[in-house]
C-alpha cells in the first residue's frame, strides 16, 4: 500500500460510517428500480468479491455509471473498505481508491492480496488536500464529500475537474441541506440545490437529480446525484 502522510486538517471521522440511502436500497422508501442487465453489471461480475470479503455490494450508482462508460483509468475517493473499487476492479479498471483511514485501506489491501487484483492500488490520500497527481476516465465520489472540510470542497472538485481525461466522467453523490429536508446528520458539509450542477457548468449531465432518501433511522434528506462528462 503506497503510504502518504495525511494533512493536519483532516476532519474528525465518524465512529460510525452512516449507511446512505440508496434507491430501492435497504431502508429506502420507493420501489427498486428495475436496471436492464447488461455486460458491466453485477450479474456479470463473477465470482462475487464483495460478497466473500463481506463488502457491501458497489453502490447503486456506480453499477449504473458503470452501463454508460467503458472501463478505463478511475479513481475511488473515500474508497472506504473497497466496495466500489473492488467492483470496478473486476469491470477492468486500473483502480486507485484513496482514503484517510488506514482501517478501510488495510481491508481493501488484503482483498486485493488474496485475489490478485493486481490493476487495484490502495493508497492512504487526503482529499482535502485536493492534489491528485494523475489523470482519470472515471472518478467516483460516492458519499464522501460531505465529509470533507468544507473549505476544501470547491478545491477538491476543481482538482478532480482537471484531472479528468477530455471526455471521461466524474460520478458525485452528496447529502444536501435544504429548506424541504434540512439535513439532519451532523456533516462538514453538504451540497446547495444545484450547486453540483453549477461547479459542472460545461460538461454534459449524464444524470442530476436531488431526490430524497431515507435513513435506516427512519431520517429523511436529499442526495444530489451527478453523473457528468467532461467535453472532449
Ligand atoms: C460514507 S464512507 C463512503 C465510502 C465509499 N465511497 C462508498 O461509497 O461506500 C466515506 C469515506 O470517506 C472517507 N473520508 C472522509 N474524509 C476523508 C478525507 N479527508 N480524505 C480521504 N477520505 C476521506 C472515510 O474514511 C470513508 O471511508
């Protein structure tokens, strides 16, 4: 695992990681969507890594990026234990997942030991220093940002902006805070009504949306939800 002091100013993590809401999700209102299978799905990823390692399976959201692009060069930000870089990792990306917390990187490393997931690097970043120092068809930001310093955060977006290949894809989500769902978790930070749509001014939405969840605890809130794609 390739070792990297992290900065002063990280932000205090949560003893416990809250388990976002997801659609169709456990603890979610609504019904499951119904995706249509293709060739980078679940379904297709066999044997189930996540699921001998005691993952949670990748988020919803990267599954589906996962059906619009091609598998590439992608980035993991707040890898955690390696749900999402594992799943890519099996797609066929070459993988650099990134996270502050030794805990999560050491779990991903000893998966990626016992599998031979030699295209997957677990690598101990802050994000907050927003210094990426390569360039990427895919990085997805699943539930991390609010996490952040929120001092950073325009820094870490522009950072990941730039060190995004023409015409490759940025995947965001983020709790937000507004007047209809005041955000009743006690994060750093928290997405604006548009405000991911605004700091991507330019490049193409695949996807936005700013739809409301449900906690395990029964607490609701919107996540922005952004899939874009940087002009070639
Ligand atoms: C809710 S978890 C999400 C994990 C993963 N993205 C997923 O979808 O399951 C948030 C992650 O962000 C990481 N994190 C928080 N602050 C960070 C920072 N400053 N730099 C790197 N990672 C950070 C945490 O350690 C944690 O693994």
């Amino acid at each position: 695992m390739h070792q990297r002091t992290p900065a002063a100013h990280v932000y205090p993590l949560p003893t416990v990681c809250p388990t976002p809401p997801e659609p169709g999700g456990a603890g979610t209102i609504g019904p499951r969507p119904e995706y249509p299978r293709t060739e980078n799905d679940v379904s297709a990823v066999t044997p189930d890594l996540n699921a001998r390692h005691g993952l949670n399976p990748p988020h919803s959201e990267v599954v589906a990026a996962c059906r619009e692009i091609q598998p590439g060069k992608a980035l993991d930000m707040g890898c955690g234990g390696g749900r999402n870089a594992v799943y890519l990792g099996q797609l066929g990306f070459e993988v650099t997942a990134v996270d502050v917390n030794p805990g999560g990187l050491a779990m991903l490393q000893s998966i990626i030991d016992a599998e031979g997931l030699s295209k997957v690097e677990a690598r101990l970043y802050d994000i907050n220093e927003a210094a990426l120092d390569a360039d990427y068809d895919f990085i997805a930001c699943t539930v991390t940002l609010m996490f952040l310093n929120p001092a950073c955060v325009d820094a870490v977006i522009a950072d990941m902006q730039q060190h995004t290949k023409p015409g490759g894809h940025n995947l965001i989500v983020v709790a937000m805070d507004t007047d209809a769902y005041p955000c009743p978790m006690n994060f750093p930070f928290t997405a604006k009504p548009d405000q991911m749509k605004k700091m991507y001014a330019g490049w193409e939405l695949v996807k936005y949306n700013e739809d409301v969840g449900t906690m395990h605890n029964g607490a609701r809130l919107q996540f922005a939800t952004m899939l874009a794609r940087k002009p070639s």
